[in-house]
C-alpha cells in the first residue's frame, strides 16, 4: 500500500482542499485529511505539516472560515467551511487546473 | 493586502494562534487514536500509530506559524526578544560594549566632521586651488611682507597673461540704515551706509571667513579712484591673485619678475618694494589645519583599534558561553544562514544605540570644539554635523556590527553541534539550562 502512494502536487492542495468543502460541506482537518486519502484510493498521503499551512492561507485570504465544533465523535474540533468568495475561487481554480491539465496532456501525447 | 494586513496581525497574536493550533492538534491526535481503535488496535499501540501519522508536532507549528505570519518578521521580533534577554542578563558585557562602541564611533565621527567641512567640502570659490597670495620681496624685517604695493592693482595694462585677476580688500566700519539680515530676500534692497545709499546684490554663504580669518558684514567695492594721488606711490594693500588656467606658479612667478622689473623702471621711487613672491593662498592657510588633521586622524584610527581589540575580546569571552546554546539550536535545526541572522540582528541592537550614542558624542565634542576655536583650524563654523556624518556614523555602526556579528556567527555556525555539546557539558558547571530546554523534546 505505501510503495504506491505519489506525492502531492505542488499548488494542488489547496485546489482539493477546497473542493473536499465544497462537496462535503464543512469538515475538521483530520475529516479533510481522511476524506482525501479516501477519494485517492488511499494511493495519497496527506501531511498535516502540510496541509494545516495551507488551511491558514486560505483562510487568511478569505475562502474558508474556520469554527470551533463537536465531531462525530463528541470530540471538540475546528470545523472548515468555504465562504461564498471560496466558492467563486473554486471554480476559477478547477477551470485552471483543467487547462493547465490538458495543456500538459498535449505535450506528454 | 487582505491578506498581508491578516499575516502582520496574526503576528502580535501568536501565544493566542499557537494554543489554538495546539488544541487543534490534539483534537486531530484524538481522532487519529479513535480510528485507531475502531480498527481493533491497543491503546498502547493506537497512541503509538497516531503519533507516526501526525509526524513532529513542532514542525506543523513551526510551518503552520510562517504560513499564517511573515516568517522573516517573526523571526526578527523572536531574535530580538531573545537578544535583549540576553543582554539585559549581561548589563556589565552590554554596557562596556555599547559605551566602547559608542564613544569610537563618536569620537571618528567628530574627526570625520572636521575633515569634511575644513578640508573636503569645496572652498566656496570657483578654483580655489589658482588663488594665490602676492607676497613683497623684502628682506628688511622692518617691512611686512604682507602688503604690497597697490599700484599692481592699478596697472592693468601691464598685467601678465598668466594672472587673471588682481584683488585686494580693505577692512572699515559704516553707520548703517535700513534693515540687513543676511537672506535671500535682501537681495535688491537699499541699504545707507554713512548716508550713501548701496543696493544689495548678493548674500554670502554663512560660515566663511577665508580671506583673512576674521568674519565680516558686508562687502563693498573698493573704488581705487577715489584715493588722492600722492598716496598712490606710497599706498599698500594685501594682494590676492587668480592663475589664469593652463598657467603654473611658475609661469606666472617668472612673468610677475618681468612685471615688477618694470614697474620698478617706471616709478623710481618705490625700488625694492615692487618685487613680488607668489605663494598659493589656501594651501598656506590649510598646511597647518591638515597637519592637525591628520594627527586627529591618526588618533581615530588607534581608537577605533582599541575600540575593535576591546569589543571583540569581550565578545570572545562571551562566545565560550554561546557556543552551547549555538549547537543546541542548529542540533534543534535551526540553519546556518538562521544563526547568521539572529547573530546579526543582535549586534545590530548594539551597533544602532552605539551609533546614536556616537553621533550626540560627536555633537559634543564639536559644540566644545567651537567654544575652544583653536588657533589653526579655519572655517570650524563651516563643521556641521550633516547628512554625510550621518551616514559615516550609520556606516560605521553598520561595518562595526558586521563585524562583531558575523565573526561569532560564521565560527559557532560552523561547530559541528555534537562536539560543542560534548566540550561544554564537560566544562559547564551548570547544565540546567540544557535539560530544562531539553524537557519539553520529550513531549
């Protein structure tokens, strides 16, 4: 299981951090985490060394706010949620991330 | 901006964000060690997984507090706590360095003002270096050599090619009417002087007496006609001259010798009092003031010697001690271009003092300069403290924190961490401090 795990790339974090909100709704960071390496078929490993940071710059310029809550569990934790200028900025993002994607394809074919 | 304006505030926040985060934190261990146990994991070894997961938790603070903030600002706000804990520990150290600091910044500083505004800053007259002093040949004691003859002034017609101009002035006093100070706006206003009326057509700069040392009010212009005929044979004027350009001195003496040869032909009478010497005029009025200068200069240099030899035994003395918490840090992993700057930053807390300190000194030392005026130093109300001294002072705190800051700073960051740990918990009496830092590793 670890030999196939891939390193995140560069600048996507945030790009799936942001969607995991939109499609989740708000999450705490270890729900954020384990939603990702989910959806990745376990094949990502996300590092909180790096993740938290980029929850801090999101926030910090206004996508996601952030909230004191109880999880599942009863356990007390920091709930993220995408503001309304997150939303708009996700969709900016993807349709970058699309052509960046495709432009990339184009030349690897 | 926003976003900008978020990051600088979240720096003076930092106790308040880091015990969030450190909630954060164990809130995500916690779920970690659910999950852990859900899957049918021990305690033990369910705590265990969920700490290999989470990895350091210091350095997810570490990234999560130069996300948020300016790390570069962080860290000069921590360097500089740090450092004036340090120095507040050592008052006696902080002290000697920053009075040894300052009084050879202030004392080169001073010395530097009075280079500049004697002998730097240019003479207030277009080629000044062509200005020279007509001297009377004479070698009868008797005679002072320092007037000669004004009929030079007169023979216009005769003047050699290598003199420009001829010049003289005379000192006396006027009742004046009609307001004078000395401004700009004075220009074209009348002034009666014994109840002649003279428009102003000019201010000179302040601070310039060099024809002769003493300061005068105002210039006239000297009208030569004006003086009965029978004092032109016998009449005596100091002489100042400009060298036409391309001339040396020694043109223009050889051609001052055929001048005087005839204007001894043509007034019989003045013989012997008509040869001339020609001497340069500021190089005379300086030799001495250079000569004191560069005395003073040579005085500077020692101090600031003494000043180096002193703050950098001091600070070698003080780096035995350092060299502990220097390797702790790098083997905490702090990088070396990291102890570069925080080295850096607390020299600089005492150069930057040290330099103001310096330049009151220097204001001082050149306010007591001025109520002393020596003999020998022309043009001292010239000496100011100005933007040049400024930045000499600035450049010297700065040159002199380089060095005291980046001489420890390159050898301690080069100590491989193990070996200076190892020397100094044999040498140290006390390794509390080692151990009480050490504790929280642990965690």
């Amino acid at each position: 299981m670890a030999e196939d795990r891939m390193n995140l790339l560069q600048g996507t974090l945030d790009l799936l951090v942001l969607q995991t909100l939109y499609a989740m709704g708000p999450m705490h960071g270890w729900g954020i985490a384990r939603r990702l390496e989910q959806v990745a078929d376990e094949r990502i490993r996300i590092n909180y060394g790096t993740m938290y940071p980029a929850l801090v710059r999101l926030e910090q310029r206004g996508w996601i706010r952030a909230e004191w809550g109880a999880s599942e569990n009863n356990r007390r934790a920091k709930f993220y949620a995408l503001t309304k200028v997150g939303r708009e900025r996700l969709e900016s993002e993807k349709r970058d991330w699309h052509a960046m994607a495709a432009i990339v394809d184009k030349v690897l074919e | 901006m926003g976003v900008f304006w978020n990051r600088l505030r979240s720096l003076f926040r930092n106790g308040r964000l880091d015990g969030e985060l450190d909630e954060e934190l164990e809130s995500v261990f916690q779920m970690e060690v659910d999950a852990n146990l859900e899957r049918g994991l021990s305690p033990e070894e369910a705590r265990r997984q969920a700490r290999i997961t989470l990895g350091s938790l210091e350095s997810i603070k570490e990234a999560h507090r130069d996300a948020r903030g300016i790390p570069w600002l962080d860290n000069l706000r921590r360097d500089t706590i740090q450092a004036v804990r340090s120095y507040r520990r050592t008052p006696l150290f902080t002290g000697v360095v920053l009075i040894t600091l300052a009084v050879g910044i202030g004392f080169s500083t001073f010395v530097f003002s009075l280079m500049d505004g004697i002998l730097l800053k240019p003479l207030p007259y277009p080629h000044a270096e062509k200005i020279v002093r007509l001297f009377r040949n004479v070698e009868s004691p008797f005679y002072l050599r320092e007037f000669a003859s004004s009929l030079y002034l007169e023979d216009r017609a005769n003047q050699p090619d290598s003199i420009e101009a001829v010049a003289t002035f005379r000192q006396s006093g006027f009742n004046m009417a009609g307001s004078g100070e000395p401004e700009r706006s004075a220009i074209g206003r009348k002034i009666l002087l014994d109840n002649k009326p003279f428009e102003i057509i000019g201010v000179m700069p302040e601070g310039e007496d060099l024809l002769d040392g003493s300061s005068y009010q105002l210039w006239l212009p000297l009208d030569l006609s004006a003086r009965p005929a029978a004092q032109r044979l016998t009449s005596m004027d100091p002489l100042y001259a400009r060298i036409r350009d391309g001339f040396s001195i020694d043109q223009a003496q050889a051609e001052v010798d055929l001048w005087a040869a005839r204007m001894r032909r043509t007034y019989p009478g003045v013989k012997e009092e008509l040869g001339l010497h020609i001497e340069p005029y500021f190089d005379d009025r300086f030799a001495e003031a250079e000569t004191h200068l560069w005395i003073l200069s040579s005085a500077v240099a020692l101090v600031l010697l003494l000043t180096c030899v002193n703050v950098a035994g001091l600070l070698l003395a003080r780096g035995s001690r350092r060299g502990r918490e220097v390797a702790l840090r790098s083997a905490l992993g702090a990088g070396r271009s990291r102890l570069v700057v925080q080295f850096l930053t607390e020299s600089l807390l005492l150069a930057v003092p040290a330099g103001i300190l310096g330049l009151g000194l220097s204001y001082l030392a050149l306010q007591t300069m001025r109520m002393w005026s020596p003999q020998g130093l022309p043009r001292l109300d010239n000496v100011t403290l100005g933007w040049l001294e400024l930045l000499f002072a600035v450049s010297l705190a700065l040159v002199s924190c380089l060095l005291l800051g980046l001489g420890p700073a390159l050898r301690d960051s080069r100590a491989r961490p193990m070996t200076a740990l190892k020397q100094s918990s044999l040498t140290s009496r006390n390794g509390s401090w080692i151990s009480r830092e050490g504790s929280w590793m642990n965690s």
